[in-house]
C-alpha cells in the first residue's frame, strides 16, 4: 500500500519514546520518524505532483504551501543565525530542514488522499487509534503509573496542592494538550469519553479554551446537536466534576487553583508584549526561524526581567508570535491563509466529516494561540486543511508514468531527508553514552563518547552548555584527582565552544565565567560577566556577581 509510510509518519510522530536511549527523548525519536517517513513516501508514492495544479483548490494550497517554504528558506539565509536556523534549536529542532519535510508530507499525503475517497476513513483510523493509545497512557501517569517517564518529573509543589502534569508522549502537557485536541475532532464518538478525560488530566487551559472554541464552530456548522447528544455531553461533564470533586480528583483541584492564583498565564502578557517590539524593528524577515531564545534576551524589557528575573522564554508562546519573530509577518500571514483556504473548502464540501474537522482546526488554532508548533502538533495541524480540501478537491492527481523528470529530484531529497536523520540521531546517541559515562564518573569515556557527538553533530545549535556543566559538577565531586583535572578540563573546553554555539549565551558566558572563577582566573572572569551581560542586559545574576568581584577587588 503506497500510503503506508505517510500512515506509519501519522502514528509514529506522536508515538515514538525513546527515553534511556536518546538524551532529546522526545525530540530526536519524532523528527527521526519525520523524516525517514517522508523519505520513504517520496520513494514509494507515485504522484504527479503537477496534478495537484489542476483543481483550483489544491492549486491554492500548492501556491501557499510553495510561499511558505521559499520564505523559511529566505528568512533562514538572512537569518541572525543561520545554522541554527537550518538544523533547528535542541529543544523542538523545527529548522528549514525539518520545515521542508513537514511541506513535503502535506503535499504527499494530500495526493494520496486524492487518490481514493477510502483513504481519508484509514487515516482517520490511525489518527483514532493513537489518540486511544496516548490518551490510556496520559490516564496512567496521572494516577502515578508510568513505565518509560518519573512520575516526579512532571509533577510540581508540596502536597497538599501537588499537581501533575502529564506529558504523555509529547515532552509536555501543553503540547499534549494541543495533540488530543486534533485526536478528538479526528475520532468516532466512542472515543471522545477517554480523550476528554485525558484532555482534563493534563490541566492544560490553552487545550480547554481551545475545545470550547471547537466546541461553538461545531454547533454552529450543525446548528444543533440531537437531544439524545445534549444527555450525553451533560451526563459526562457531570462525571467529569464528580471525579473532579472526589479524592483522586485532588492534584485536578490543585492545577485549577494554581490557575486561578496565576490568572494572567505566567509571563506571556509581558512576553507578547516584548515580542511585539521585536515585531517592529523586523517585520519581513524577522530574526530567524529558531533564534528566538538566543535574541530575545536582547531586547526583554525590564518590566519582564524583574517580574520572572532568573527564566529562560525559548519561544513567545503564541504560534503567530512565533512565526513572525522568526520568518517575519509575511509567515503568519500565510499560515493564517492556508486555516483560511482550509475553510472555505470545508464550507463548500458536501462530507458529513467537514463540520467536525473544521471544529478541530478552530480549536488546534486557538490552543496553539498559548503555545508554539512542535513537530507533532505542526503536522497535525497540517493535516486538517489536507483532510478539507481532499473532501472538496474536484480532481484527482494523475499516475507518475508521466513525470519521470522528478525521479532525480525525488530521491535526492530522499537521501538528503535520511543523511539528515542518521545525523540527528547519532548526536543524540553519543551525547547520552557521554551523560551516562559522567554519571558513572568515567571522565574518558564520556570524552570519547562526546567527541563522537561532535564529529556527527549538525552546525549551530550543540550541547556544549550541558556537557560542559555536568563536567564542572563532576570534577567537584569526584574523589580521584587525576578525574577532578580531567573533568575540569573538559568542562573548560566545551565551556568555551559553547559561547559560540549554543541557544542560551548568556548562560554559557555565565557559566564560563564561573569555570574562570574556580580557577582564580579574576580577568577571565569580568570578561565573561561582561558578555553575559552583553546578550542578556537586564538579566540581574551577571550584574550582581560582577558587582560582587568588582566590590571584593
């Protein structure tokens, strides 16, 4: 079947885990399943692509699609990084690379289900049955039972008022949260009772906002649901404040107290706010996809500095926010066209599916208004205007007997998708065989191990910064002095490469300036004080200890 490698991408991209093994646990094992899939339907799905230029529809999305790709790769040239632009930041790596394989299965997967009706009922059988298997599993860590995760690792404060936040398989709950919401508009009505849950569970409120913003599109695409519908929903969300309201409901009854202590969303008001200046100075082209937790520093008010003075914001946590920072407002722009193409092909589409994957592109759009694209959620969100258009497309993509030319172009692209795979996941494997010998003090395999990661690594964004503290923490510890040295020196080394490298410079400048300071190095210190301070003006810790060295001088 030719659609299977798009359907294994569609299960996998949310499933894959693969903690223990890979130190980006949640990042690495998905864009490894990305782009292998990708590689391997551009091999197997053998799809004109010019057939998708005869529909008015699809030729749309084509024209978009194709605007929003050569603009990443114009933003990622005049990029403030652009290294990091291409390969992507450490903590969700949607570079130009990872962006080109998203496009590319949207295309692909839009000429498959153009191919046959069928397909779109398949896919969203795989859609169902991961959302089932992620909804179980987020159940499960809820009530403290977790096989791959620690249960303390996403839970936070003292009890009585200890919530959980269970991630699932996506790294966090937001970003969980955003994902069931595309799963529920996805599934059949059996399935709805254990995503819901599973939706409360997370405690997310971007997710929830984002369902009841469903919610109303859905009423008012159907008009008005059946009453025997209206007895369900109101049996279930009694159930659902029954549970709330009971013993095993405490850590839900924390998280919405939590909440209503922090009614403002944390620091994102001040942070929109922020970005919103950055937004001026670069409208076009912004800073780069990326770069935002490099550049942001720069230009943090001191309003926001002082309110959360020791806090890293990796992103503006708001999608369009994030685009236009990054690829500047003609980004969000067309991402905003593509929701809007996807419904008004919804609205002219005759399928019963319609309303309800209209719904579920409102609500993905809404939570995804408190929270950034990972690579999960990005496809998700792509594939809902792919499923609209298919139902309203009035052409059907041709065999690819007839564009041998693009044979060459396809496999390249294949290979290039699998070279960058193996990268990815090599740099990963050896940083974590590196973390493993630190923590079992073994000072030259860990070196050994990091060297390997280096030799495989992708430019710009690295793990210096990691590596080069866990050393340092090392060579204190350790009771063996020729290892404490060792240790030293390695954390000294990729202390200095990080500088250069990695998405935080203000903290590998700061933490350069603490490996000077174990050395009684004063001048080295002051030096990397002063370039903390530099990347990062209104971030108080640099200033107080240089006040502190200063002072003691």
């Amino acid at each position: 079947m030719r659609g299977a490698p798009l359907l294994a991408t569609v299960a996998l991209v949310p499933l894959i885990l693969t903690p223990h093994l890979l130190y980006y646990y949640d990042v690495t094992p998905k864009l490894t399943a990305l782009l292998l899939g990708v590689a391997l339907a551009l091999m197997l799905v053998r799809i004109d692509p010019r057939s998708l230029w005869t529909g008015r529809l699809t030729r749309w999305f084509v024209c978009i699609v194709a605007f929003q790709w050569a603009w990443f790769g114009l933003a990622t040239a005049l990029s403030t990084n652009p290294a990091i632009s291409l390969n992507g930041s450490t903590w969700r790596r949607s570079g130009f690379i990872t962006e080109t394989a998203i496009l590319v299965f949207a295309m692909l997967c839009l000429a498959w289900l153009l191919e046959n009706a069928a397909n779109i009922r398949l896919l969203l059988r795989v859609v169902s049955a991961v959302g089932v298997l992620i909804s179980v599993y987020t159940i499960a860590q809820y009530f403290g039972i977790d096989p791959l995760l620690t249960p303390a690792s996403y839970q936070a404060g003292e009890a009585p008022f200890t919530i959980v936040r269970p991630p699932g398989t996506m790294g966090h709950a937001d970003y969980l949260g955003a994902w069931l919401l595309f799963a529920m508009f996805c599934s059949p009505i059996w399935t709805l009772p254990l995503t819901a849950f599973a939706l409360l569970l997370t405690g997310t409120r971007s997710a929830l906002v984002g369902l009841g913003a469903g919610a109303v599109v859905l009423l008012l695409l159907r008009r008005v649901g059946t009453i025997r519908s209206r007895f369900s929903a109101a049996g279930f969300a009694a159930i659902l404040v029954m549970f709330v309201l009971s013993p095993a409901g405490a850590k839900i009854r924390a998280r919405i107290q939590w909440s209503l202590d922090d009614p403002r969303g944390g620091a994102r008001l001040l942070l929109w706010r922020d970005t919103l200046g950055i937004l001026r100075h670069h409208p076009v082209a912004g800073l780069g996809p990326e770069t935002f937790g490099t550049q942001f520093p720069l230009s943090e008010s001191v309003e926001l500095a002082r309110a959360y003075p020791d806090f890293y914001h990796e992103s503006p946590h708001n999608l369009l926010l994030d685009l236009a920072a990054g690829q500047g407002l003609p980004a969000a722009l067309a991402l905003l066209g593509l929701a809007s193409l996807a419904c008004y092909a919804g609205i002219g589409s005759k399928s019963e599916l319609a309303p309800r994957l209209m719904a579920g592109l409102a609500a993905l759009f809404v939570a995804q208004l408190f929270v950034v694209f990972t690579i999960p959620n990005e496809l998700a969100f792509y594939l809902m205007p792919v499923m609209l258009i298919s139902l309203a497309a009035d052409s059907a993509p041709s065999e690819f007997a007839s564009a041998r030319q693009f044979i060459v172009l396809r496999y390249a692209v294949a290979t290039l998708l699998v070279v960058c795979a193996i990268r990815y996941v090599a740099t990963d494997y050896w940083f974590t065989r590196a973390d493993q010998d630190i923590a079992a003090e073994d000072v030259a395999g860990a070196s050994n191990a990091y060297q390997a990661s280096l030799w495989w690594q992708p430019a710009g964004a690295g793990s210096d910064l990691l590596y080069s503290r866990e050393m340092a923490t090392l060579a204190t510890r350790s009771t063996n002095f020729k290892s404490r040295l060792d240790a030293f020196d390695q954390a000294f080394q990729s202390g200095v490469r990080a500088t250069q490298d990695s998405e935080q410079r203000q903290n590998a400048w700061y933490n350069l300036a603490e490996l000077f300071a174990s050395r009684n190095d004063v001048a080295g210190t002051e030096r990397s004080l002063r370039n903390a301070i530099a990347w990062s003006p209104n971030w108080f810790k640099p200033h107080w200890v240089l006040a502190k060295l200063l002072q003691a001088q």
